[in-house]
C-alpha cells in the first residue's frame, strides 16, 4: 500500500514539474532591463512608442518596412501604433501590419515594465542565429545583421479598479504575464522569435475579463492588416492562449519561431496548409532533426582527431628504428602497437567529447 502511495506521490510530482518547468527560463531569454541600456516604455495605459526608424529595413508579409511601434499591449506595428485593447480573433481589416506575441488589455501604470532595443550585438545576434538554425535546418551560413528585442515584464490585466485607494494592495497579488519577441534579420531574410516565460492571466476587464480570465483572451500572431494575410497561434482567442509558454513549434516548451518577410508567414517545424489555404500551426514534440545535427558535430570532430592521429602514428613508424635482432622486432613492434592503441583511444575521442565548453 506504502510502495503505491510513493509510485502516485512519484507520477504526480513528475508530472507537475514537467509542467511547471516547461517554459522558457528567464535565464534563456535575450539580455534585457536598463542594465543594457533598454529604452523603457512610459507608464500608461493604451500607450504606445513614439515611432522610431530602424537601422536597416525589416521584410514582413513580402513589405519592406523603415520605422515601428512598440505598443503597450503586447504588439509591435508597423503601419500605426495600436491602442486597441481587445484583439480582434481573425484578419484585420484596417491599416495596422502587426506582430503581437500577447495581443490583450496590458496594464502597466502601476507596476510592470516593457523593455526594447534595437541591438547588432555579436551576442545577441548569435544567439538569435543558433535558435534559427536549428529551426530550419534547410538555413545555412545565415549572418544576421540587426534585432530588435521586446520584453514585456511582470505585466497585469487592466482593472477598472486599480487606482481605487480602497483596494490599491491587490496590485500586488494581481495576476502577471513575462514573455519577449525578437525580430531579426540579414537584410533580405526576416524572422521572429517568441520566448513566454509565465502567463497567468488572458484578458481585461474591458474584454470581458473577470481576475484575468474568461471575455475574449490574448491573440498570439502576426497580421497584415489587408483583412486576408494573417498567422495565428493556435490557442489564440480562447483559454489555450495560457497554455502557448508549455507548447512549440520547436519541440522546446515555451519558444516559437517563424520566418515572416515572405508573402505568407512561414513557421518552423510543426505546421500545414488547410484546404482554403490558410497557414495551421501545430505544437510538435522534440524533433530528431536537432539530435541528427548534434551528432553531425560530433562527428565531424572525431574524423578530424583521426585525421591527426593517422598523421601522427605516420612520424612514429618512420621514426622507429629497425631493430638488428628478431627478438627486439617483437619488442618493438609490441611498443609502437601498443603506443598506436593507446593514442587512438585517447586522441581519437577525448574525454568528456559530448560536454560542451563555456566560451568566455
């Protein structure tokens, strides 16, 4: 009875810390706050950026676009700042062009922040390199030349009652979402990165929310603004948007990633066409694609260990003396053999291969 209890003590906990942990840390996500020199949006509500030219042109939905929003409620624009607060749940017919990992009712007068730089930093663009790649593995030698990097911090729902001094202590217990989006480039190729990290709550109270939840929830996507072209995540409009941060389209909980400057927005992995055209996206499980890539490293390293290995037995067997006797042969013979054995062992795959170094 004691090993049955343990063996569903041992299947619960399992199962809720998969779960709990599958987002993606904080740790993981893109450098960000004022230690790097963010630029902050202002405390507002509705609010967006003053519009700011990019360093070099960014492609999305097949347009090429010079300058951006970056709006309180979880979007950037490219055509217009957006102050609406309750997404719309299909193709927008109006002049907006937006990429929005978490379209809702944000409230950040009182606490929360929104963090965004454009950066061409080697690290930030290697890092935005690595995870594309492995995305698309068709993708070679990418060299990313700029990004821009929004984060959205411990953000609440909007409450009507926030400012009421009678209830001003709840701010503090109030449901919070934290996730980013970069968006990157090589100056024709375009791509989007969404990193969640907690979503606790989908909506405000002036979508219908009631402590966050119910109403119409958060949309996650993208859309042209032209009524047709549009690319949302599954889950968008209903209470699935909470569950976006512990699914993928990269087999990693908690990351999407997309290629978006082509006519139709295209997502890594685990998607499909329907038969009226339209883009379906797909959560999809860890893929092999990224273990076959590892292993290709890897054996790329050992070919080339034994590439010096045979280079070196070469030098050893031209080295060794020819021995006068019969009995020195073997001895001989038995020493550079055993020498030989040695070094393919040791040199051939050194110790500790599958472990990777920390660069400085």
């Amino acid at each position: 009875m004691a090993t049955a209890r343990l063996l569903l003590l041992y299947i619960v906990t399992t199962a809720w810390l998969s779960f709990a942990l599958a987002i993606v840390p904080l740790k993981h996500f893109f450098p960000h706050g004022t230690s790097m020199r963010d630029k902050k949006l202002e405390r507002g509500d509705d609010t967006s950026s003053e519009e700011f030219q990019l360093k070099m042109p960014f492609h999305f939905f097949g347009q090429a676009y010079h300058s951006l929003w970056v709006n309180v409620n979880g979007a950037i624009s490219f055509a217009s700042p957006i102050a609406t607060f309750t997404p719309e749940c299909g193709p927008v017919n109006r002049e907006f062009s937006a990429i929005g990992p978490y379209w809702a009712d944000v409230d950040i007068r009182e606490t929360g922040n929104i963090y965004y730089r454009q950066s061409k930093r080697k690290s930030d663009l290697k890092k935005a390199r690595r995870e594309i790649e492995d995305a698309f593995p068709d993708i070679e030698r990418l060299k990313l030349k700029w990004a821009l990097i929004v984060t959205c911090d411990d953000s609440m729902p909007r409450n009507f009652e926030d400012f009421d001094k009678k209830r001003c202590h709840e701010c503090n217990n109030r449901k919070r979402n934290t996730f980013q989006l970069v968006i990157t480039t090589d100056g024709k190729r375009s791509y989007a990165i969404f990193y969640y990290n907690k979503l606790e709550w989908t909506t405000g109270e002036a979508s219908g929310g009631e402590l966050g939840l119910g109403g119409i929830p958060a949309r996650a996507g993208f859309d042209l603004g032209d009524g047709k072209h549009y690319t949302m995540i599954p889950g968008s409009c209903n209470g699935d948007v909470l569950k976006i941060n512990h699914k993928s389209n990269v087999g990693s909980p908690g990351k999407w990633i997309f290629r978006v400057d082509e006519a139709n927005i295209r997502s890594a992995g685990c998607s499909k066409q329907n038969e009226s055209g339209e883009q379906v996206l797909k959560a999809c499980k860890p893929a092999k694609k990224k273990l076959k890539k590892k292993l290709k490293k890897v054996l790329k390293k050992i070919v080339k260990k034994q590439k010096k290995v045979a280079k070196k037995i070469k030098k050893i067997l031209k080295k060794q003396e020819e021995p006068k006797m019969e009995s020195t042969t073997t001895e001989a013979t038995a020493t550079t053999a055993a020498e030989v054995q040695r070094m393919s062992i040791d040199q051939l795959i050194p110790k500790n291969w599958w472990i990777k170094k920390k660069t400085k």
